[in-house]
C-alpha cells in the first residue's frame, strides 16, 4: 500500500535549526560572489556531499491516481509578519515577457492582508514527505474569498481531494473554477479552499471578483485561512504549479524565481536560501522545492520562488558543502527576477534563454578565494 503525505496547510514557522552565522557584508559596489569557507563545518548547516547527488527531480511528474489513506500531520502556528501597506495590484492579465503569466487577482481583495504567507511556500517541506502544492492566504474566518479570473464552477463542496461528498476531505469546503482562458493550449484551474461558506453552484459562471464564499477553517487545518492553488492541464493534484508565478504582484513590486542546483546540475531539494534588503535589514527565507507532487514552470524551470518583494536590489545568500555564497539581484518591479544556484559554481543572474535559441550561457560568479 502507498501511503501519501498531505499536510494540514495553514501559516505556521518552519523550525530551524539556528542559521548558520554568514559574514556581515558591506552594500558596496555590485560584488561577484562572496565565499567565506570555514575551518570547521558550522553547527547548523548541513553540508551537501557532492560525491552523493539527490535524484533527480520531474518538473512535470503527474499521476492520475490519488493516493490514499492519508496521514495527516499537523503543522505548528507560528505568527507571520504583516506588513502595514501594500501597493494596488497590477492590472490582469499582466505578462512582461512572452514567457509570464500573471492572470489571476488576488483572491482576497486589497483591504485585508492578501500576501502568500512567507513561510508556507509552494513545494516547502516541512516534515518528512510533506509537500505543500499551493499557497495559503492569512484571513480571519468570514472574510470574502473572490474568482481569481474568471470561468465555470466545476466544484463546490466537500470532496475536491477525494471525490464524492466527503466531509473528511482534507480542503475542507472548496471550490474549483475552470477558467475561460488558458496557457499554451492547456486549461487553467484555480482552488480556493477550507471555506466556512459556499456561495456559488456547479457550473455557474463567474466573472474575476466575483464572491465564491468565505474564509473558514474546514478540512484539515489549524486556523482560518485560504488555501489556493493553480492546476495546468488536467484538474488533477499533481498538476499544480506555483501560484506566485501566476498571481498578479503589487505595482512596484516583483517576484524571484530560483533554479537551485548541486554542482552536477541536480536540483536540490528542500535547500535554504536567504534573500536579504540590506539597508532595512530584512531577511525572506525560503527553501527549494520537495521531490513530490510539485511542477516547475515550463520556462523558468525554478524549484523556489520568492513573491511580494518590493523593487530593489537584494542580496542572495546560500549555505553549501561548508561554503557561503552570495551575490546581489536587482528586482524589478512587475517581473519575475532569475537566479540560478549550481553548487560550487556560485549564483548566477542571467534569465534563461527563450525556447529554440541558441544559448551560450555566461559564466557563474566565480567565488572569491
């Protein structure tokens, strides 16, 4: 019998073992990467044998079975920072570049916190197994959930897990919206779930805004908030892909996405990395993506995205093999910012090239002795 992992989604602090002590840097001129090796690995930091590679990882695994039973494990509440203002979104549908796709609005409208919680990303591990395929939305129970673009119900109730009217689904109430446009030929879905109250049918038709119901806590979870994903293709959950890449960002802000890889090439699983604001001393976490039930973008094949960032330039900072590196990134407003990360080859800020183009990649920022 296959036994899957589904976590109860909710925000929550990831528990760290302390961060590892990195250097203080000066914002100076744009530096190369910054390496400081140290004599002794650092309690905290777990050195990646490059001898010993992680598998690889399917940017597009997808299976048709739903595994079942499932073991549900519940996460620890944490608070989550909330910050005082955000800026309006940027009208949808909003692509930058022919390979963006910024269709949905938020949905949860602008007067309450609407923000992705920061440490419960797409693709996080945060136990053995336990992969997370959307994002979860912080709101108090009764809040408004809204059509993040517009289409045809096709779910509304208990079940969207499992099928069938199943009160012990583990997304709680939720609906499921076919939307009237989709991407390279492929359908688009959106989920909302774990919702106090539904309040549309199936195969009603709904315009982006429009009331789907209210924030609740159904399902499995360990507070009130909005669970939403994307699903690419086939209404199916491994199908998903990263909502911060599909979700309109703020005007003047914008999002990083990441490919972090061991120096074969491999992506790397479930790997820190701090993005830093140097003159506010602000740090965003985030880790790389688990093995399972998670899709990279078909063009920026990332494995860790970092949305609600304002523009400006941060500093990257990654922990491995015993070595620290860093490098800046400028984010620009209303773009997806690249990195890429390949082990002891450092970070490197070049995009990747557009399909079927000849591609002569630049090389990585070479670590400093």
């Amino acid at each position: 019998m296959i036994i899957f992992f589904l976590t109860a989604c909710q925000p929550f602090t990831k528990t760290i073992t302390p961060t590892p002590a990195f250097p203080t840097y000066k914002f100076n001129a744009r530096p190369s990467a910054t390496v400081t090796k140290p004599a002794t690995p650092t309690p905290g930091v777990t050195l990646m044998p490059e001898s010993t590679p992680p598998p690889e990882v399917s940017p597009t695994h997808i299976s048709t079975i739903v595994p079942d039973p499932i073991q549900i494990l519940m996460p620890t509440q944490g608070s989550t920072p909330i910050p005082d203002w955000r800026p309006p979104l940027y009208t949808t549908p909003w692509a930058p570049t022919p390979y963006d796709h910024f269709y949905f609005a938020s949905p949860i409208a602008a007067n309450e916190v609407n923000l992705p919680v920061a440490d419960y990303r797409y693709g996080g591990i945060f136990f053995k197994d336990v992969v997370h395929t959307g994002v979860d939305i912080p709101a108090s129970k009764g809040t408004p959930v809204l059509a993040a673009g517009s289409g045809t119900v096709v779910w509304a109730g208990y079940g969207v897990y499992r099928g069938g009217v199943d009160t012990s689904d583990p997304y709680g109430q939720a609906v499921t919206i076919r939307h009237d446009f989709g991407y390279q030929n492929q359908m688009l879905y959106t989920i909302y779930g774990h919702l106090d109250r539904i309040d549309v049918a199936d195969g009603q038709h709904v315009e982006t805004g429009d009331p789907l119901g209210l924030v609740g806590e159904t399902g499995i979870v360990t507070g009130p908030h909005l669970h939403f994903e994307v699903r690419i293709g086939e209404n199916s959950f491994f199908t998903t892909r990263n909502p911060e890449l599909w979700l309109v960002p703020s005007i003047g802000w914008g999002v990083i996405a990441g490919r972090v890889m061991n120096t074969a090439g491999q992506p790397l699983n479930d790997q820190m990395i701090i993005v830093t604001d140097i003159q506010k001393e602000q740090n965003w976490f985030a880790w790389s993506y688990g093995k399972t039930s998670v899709n990279s973008d078909q063009y920026y094949q990332e494995n860790l995205v970092v949305g609600g960032m304002p523009a400006g330039t941060y500093l990257i900072r990654i922990a491995f093999g015993g070595v620290y590196f860093s490098a800046t990134i400028d984010v620009l407003p209303g773009m997806v910012n690249y990195f890429t990360f390949k082990g002891y080859e450092g970070i490197s800020t070049q995009t990747p090239a557009p399909p079927g183009a000849e591609f002569t990649p630049a090389p990585f920022e070479t670590p400093a002795p």
